[in-house]
C-alpha cells in the first residue's frame, strides 16, 4: 500500500470531490464517452459519405484469452505454419487492460471498457467509480434502432455479458443484472444461467433450483412480452430464425458444462439469424467466457479447447460480416489468465502440463505463471471500418470507439470532436 503524505491526501480528497460534483452537474443520468476525448482519426471515418444500409457490428471477446492462448489453439488446430481465423483478419493491435483502480483488471472493468469507453474499478458493470450509470454500445444502437444480442458460455448475467446491458455497483449482482437485460430488451440472449432468471425453489429445465430473492419468473415474463425462450440444442436447431425477434436460450443452471451444446458457433449462428431480421442491422456481442475459468485452473486442455471453440464461432461472424458493405468485426480479450507460456521440452515444473501436440505432431508443454490474471496486452484483431481504429496499442476504451463511431448519426460529430 502506498503511503501518502497528509497534504496529498487532502489534494486527493479534494480532487475527488471536484470530480464528484463535475458528476453531478451533468444534466443526464448517463455519464457518455462523448465526455472524454475521441480519439482524432475518428473524424478521418466520418469523411467517408455514409449512407442508410444497415449497419452489423460484432464483438467477440475471449475472456482471458492472451497471445499465448491463441498460439496453443493455433498449433493444436492449425499447425505452427497455419492461421486461426481470428488471426487471418487484416487488422491487428493490442489492447492495454488496466482498469481505473488496478494495473490488472477484472472482467467486470475490463468489459466495461470495451462496453462504454470509459474505466471503472474492478467488479462494476457499466458504472463510474462514483456509481454512476455508464451508456453502452449496446444502448446507443438500440437508440439507432439496431437489434442487440448477447451469447456466452457462462451464465449471461456473468459480468462480460453484463457490462453491455445492465448497470450495476457489483458483479456478484446477478439477480438484478438478469431483471435489467429483460428490462433493457436486448434481443437475443443465449448462455448459461438459467437459476438466475427463476424464483427461490422453482425449477426449471435443470437440475438446480431458481435463486431470484424477489419471486419473480423472468421466462415467464419474457414469454409474455414475446421472447421464445428456450433451453435445449434440439430447440435452438429447430427455430425458425425468420420469424423469431426476441430470443432467451439459456442452457445450464450456472454455467454450460462441457461438452458445450449448443456449441459456441452454433449459438452465434442463431444469434445472427435472428437478428439479421431487423432491416437496419445489429450489434453482437460473442463470449468466450471459460477460456478464463480453464485458465484460472491452469487446465490447459480446456484452455486450448474453449480457444478452438471460440474461433470456429468467430469463422461464423466473419462469413456474415464479408458479406456486408457496411460492418465491424473485432476479436479481442479482457485482459490475459493465467500467464500462459509453451515449451517445447519439459522443465518440470509443477504448474506444467504435457505433452500437447501441434497439428504436425510436435509435442509441446504448457506452463502457468499465476492462477490469477495478469497486466499482458492482449490482441485485438479486426475486419471493417472502425478495425482500423486499432492497428495499434490501444487503451481498451479505443475499442468502444471502434464499435460505435458507425452509429453515432453524423451531426454527433460535433460532440465527438469538442
Ligand atoms: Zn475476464
């Protein structure tokens, strides 16, 4: 901890006074990136003319998924000579992960960054460090009247998904965080965590009960407001995506159990052919949300596999997104876990898994520095306009820009730019 002379305690003090009552005097009850400077090649974008076709912009993120995650994944799948999909983008940058209050960040602050442009403190989802309510990408294009959907593996009140459509002081709020992605009626969620959308006691497809304190059914709610909702792969299969607008698959009681079904690709597939339905595009976000956990393990085979899993859903992005004339695709992280790092002979080490093999058959071994995260800049590769946003290191908030300049209608310039 650091020591403060008194008389830097009280500048801080008051400097966070200053702050607070800045807060206060803002005329809305979203704090907006608006308010921080944009970054200037934002008005380079703006010059090119933009007309009225839809626009599709996707995010997947691969939580605690660093370089080395990626090279593991490569090797095992493609070979030491070959190309996961997400690195066969033509953008390339790397993105620095630190949250406002740590020089490692969580999942919480970290995928607010990325959500709002704006850092907070580990464990808020889309909130200041003075609690207040941070806009997200997925509410400015719910304003332009774009669809939105969230899908992960782990619950989809767990904190990535959350930071996109729900506005809570803590992340272990997930009761509330499931009430506000209903209430926000972000169109299609698919995931895990069934238990947080029914009451105490009740059951529903799985083996656990409910744990909503305040009684309410959320899937039931949501069938009366016209979700489908669903919660087993053969029902997913046989949707009619056309004809489908509002859509909750949750299908686990907490998180998805391995082996994961649906799968990734295949929740992402559905995603985008529900919400392909609205004429004027979508925002998506994809998670891979056990890359994290298997890497906070240190269980390298899941870690490489959920890494596999990942860029096969990332494959069904960039076929839809190649087809469309106006479309971002970004693949990044959070931050990186584990401190992954490959060998090629065994040290010995008993954080050290092996042998794995490359595609050719070269053995290799996996070695954990941290069962925690760690500071590493993690990739950020892209496809489409605002990619180009970031073809270089870039403060996670640089990908919210990225994400949203496309929908910001042309007369925001002027706020953009003040
Ligand atoms: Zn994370």
């Amino acid at each position: 901890m650091l020591k403060l002379k008194k008389t830097n305690l009280i500048l801080l003090l008051l400097l966070l006074l200053i702050s607070y009552r800045w807060f206060l005097n803002k005329p809305s009850h979203y704090v907006s990136a608006e308010l921080d400077d944009p970054p200037s090649s934002i008005q380079e974008l703006y010059s090119v003319t933009k007309d009225t076709d839809p626009i599709y912009i996707i995010v997947f993120i691969g939580d605690g998924m660093g370089a080395e995650h990626r090279k593991a994944a490569q090797w095992v799948n493609v070979g030491f000579d070959g190309y996961l999909n997400m690195d066969s983008l033509p953008i390339h940058g790397w993105s620095q992960t630190a949250s406002s209050n740590a020089l490692i960040t969580d999942s919480a602050a970290g995928a607010t960054a990325i959500a709002t442009g704006i850092r907070t403190n580990n464990g808020m989802i889309a909130m200041s460090p003075e609690l207040v309510a941070l806009k997200t990408v997925l509410e400015y294009a719910q304003e332009r009247g774009l669809a939105t959907g969230l899908v992960s593996t782990v619950q989809i009140s767990h904190a990535t998904p959350a930071a996109f459509a729900s506005h809570v002081s803590s992340r272990t709020m997930m009761n509330e965080i499931a009430l506000q992605l209903l209430e926000n009626h972000v169109n299609v969620l698919l995931g895990g965590g069934e238990d947080e959308f029914l009451p105490y006691g009740s059951y529903g497809c799985f083996p656990e009960p409910g744990e909503r304190l305040d009684g309410r059914n959320l899937l039931d709610e949501a069938g009366a407001i016209g979700y489908t909702t669903i919660c087993t792969p053969e029902q997913l299969t046989a949707l009619n995506t056309g004809e489908t607008f509002n859509l909750i698959g949750l299908f686990g009681d907490e998180a998805m159990q391995r082996p994961y079904r649906p799968n990734l690709a295949e929740m992402t597939s559905t995603a985008i052919d529900v919400l392909k339905n609205d004429p004027q595009g979508f925002f998506l976000m994809v998670e891979g949300g056990q890359i994290d956990w298997a890497s906070h393990n240190n269980d390298s085979l899941n870690a490489i596999q959920d890494t596999i899993d990942f860029d096969e859903a990332v494959s069904v992005g960039i076929d839809f997104v190649n087809s469309q004339p106006h479309a971002t695709l970004i693949v990044t992280a959070d931050h990186e876990t584990g401190g992954m790092s490959l060998h090629l002979s065994s040290t010995g080490d008993s954080s050290e898994e092996g042998p794995f093999f490359s595609k050719e058959g070269i053995p290799f071994f996996v070695n954990w520095g941290t069962t925690g995260h760690t500071a590493a800049n993690v990739p950020i590769t892209a496809l489409g306009e605002g990619g180009y946003l970031l073809d270089t290191t870039v403060p996670n908030t640089q990908i919210f820009w990225a994400l949203t300049w496309q929908i910001f209608p042309k007369n925001y310039l002027p706020v953009l730019m003040k």
